[in-house]
C-alpha cells in the first residue's frame, strides 16, 4: 500500500496508446518466454541496491522477482548491490570494482560503478524488534523523493512494492487511501471506452469495466476503473493476484526501455 505520496494524474487518464492495440502472442503476459538479449554495445544496465536488514540471502530476494512476467524476460538488464558493501566500496575509493551481482545473486567481475541513485530503484527490507518481517509480512510503502523510489517490503509485497517503486503503478485494489502515482495503470470512469480497450477487444483483459471502489464517509468518490482483478498491484492477498495485469506489464516492460535503451516489443 502507498500511504506517503499523491502525485497528480495529470493526462494520463483517458488517452489511447499504441501499446494496448499491438497484437501480442497469445502467451505473451504469461510467466516464461524468451528472454530479451542485452546488448552491452548499445543498452545500458539498470541497477538494483538492496539494503537487508534480514537474513534472507540475496539470491531469495531475486528470485521472487524474476519468478514473475515481465522481469523473467528481461533480468540479465539488472544488476543488484548491497547497500553495505556497495558504501563501503565507494569510501575506499573503489569507485570501478563496486561489488554487484546478476539476477540470481551471483558476483559479477569487477562489478558496476554506477552511482547510487542513476537508473536504479531502492529495496529495503526491515527488522522489527526480533522479528524478520520479511518473512511474513503483508505491509509495505514506497516512499518517493528526488533521489528515487525506495520500497519498503515484506515477502508476498515486494512486488507490489516494485510496482511502485519502478514504474509509478497505482494501487488497483478498493481502498479510501490507495495512491494513484501517474494513472497508467488506471481509468476515468466517465471515459466510453478504457485506454486498455484494444487489450480488452484482443480478450487479453476482462470485457467488463473494473471499478476501484474508495469510500469516504460512506460515499464512493465514483473516480478510476482498474484492468482487472488479476494483479499484484491489486489485492495482493487474494489467491487469484499471481501476476502484473497486462497493463501493468506494459508499463513496466516501457520503464525498462526508458533505463536502459532496449527496442519496445510494439514499436
């Protein structure tokens, strides 16, 4: 849940994009499929730091992200730090061997210098009292600030969390106080049809329209429609939330292309 910051919706509401009107293999959104080649010569890697405050190795953490679609498709364009490790590189001046690892949380050689916050989103995993709450929590927030988006996650949030932390995807589930970031991921409701509407003519989404329901004082403030009720950025504690919706894939396979210069599958 996205508690600390609204930002405004801006245009984003009610426009039709090409992406939702491209035709995708019919397995597109699912789990798997080939991944996408990095090119060294022409993308750029996007970096990772991860501050664990658990006992919960490296290698987990990657994992439940690359168990997912679309990151399955695309992990050798990330890299991940240790947030100690990475602090103690940089104050002894070991500016070109930071230490960082690849997508299984393997040790590069000579690791990446990029500097903290370029290109990179922030995971924090915390500790309360004697508790890892990463091993059972449900609670997580995205703080958002002029140096990035670090996400403070528990084990079945993290990918809710990065949803927003790296794409800026709203909260999809009912709630008086679900964020909204930049809307892509949702719709006015006075709109007649949906922007995702040719995800919905091609039977990738629901032909019904979604509403995220929030009540205040009783009374529903009648806003955003959702893409479905198949995503982490919804209820991610119901059983049917195994996966991103399709446009939040969408979204999250642009943010990629944006980082690190890959060509956009519907371009």
């Amino acid at each position: 849940m996205m508690l600390l910051l609204l930002l405004p919706i801006g245009q984003a509401l009610g426009q039709h994009d090409e992406k939702y009107s491209f035709k995708y293999p019919g397995d597109f959104f699912n789990y798997g499929g080939e991944e996408v080649e990095f090119d060294a010569s022409v993308h750029r890697k996007i970096g990772v730091l991860v501050s664990n405050r658990t006992t919960r190795p490296l290698s987990e953490i990657t994992h439940m992200i690359f168990n997912t679609s679309p990151f399955y498709r695309y992990k050798p364009f990330f890299y991940f730090r240790i947030a100690e490790k990475f602090r103690e590189d940089m104050a002894n001046n070991n500016t070109f061997s930071t230490r960082a690892y690849d997508y299984s949380g393997r040790p590069l050689n000579g690791g990446l210098p990029t500097s903290e916050g370029r290109g990179s989103f922030n995971l924090t995993f915390l500790t309360f009292g004697m508790k890892e709450v990463i091993q059972c929590s449900c609670n997580g927030a995205t703080i958002h600030t002029n140096q990035g988006n670090f996400s403070y996650a528990g084990e079945d949030s993290i990918l809710h969390e990065i949803g927003h932390a790296f794409a800026e995807l709203a909260d999809e589930y009912s709630h008086s106080m679900a964020s909204n970031f930049t809307a892509v991921n949702l719709e006015n409701r006075g709109v007649h049809t949906p922007k995702w509407n040719g995800l919905i003519e091609q039977g990738i989404l629901p032909g019904r329209l979604i509403k995220r329901i929030e009540t205040v004082n009783g009374f529903d403030k009648v806003q955003f429609l959702i893409p479905s009720n198949n995503c982490f950025m919804n209820n991610h504690r119901n059983p049917e939330d195994d996966r991103y919706c399709p446009v939040c894939q969408l979204a999250i396979i642009d943010r990629i292309s944006q980082l690190s210069g890959v060509a956009l599958p519907w371009e």
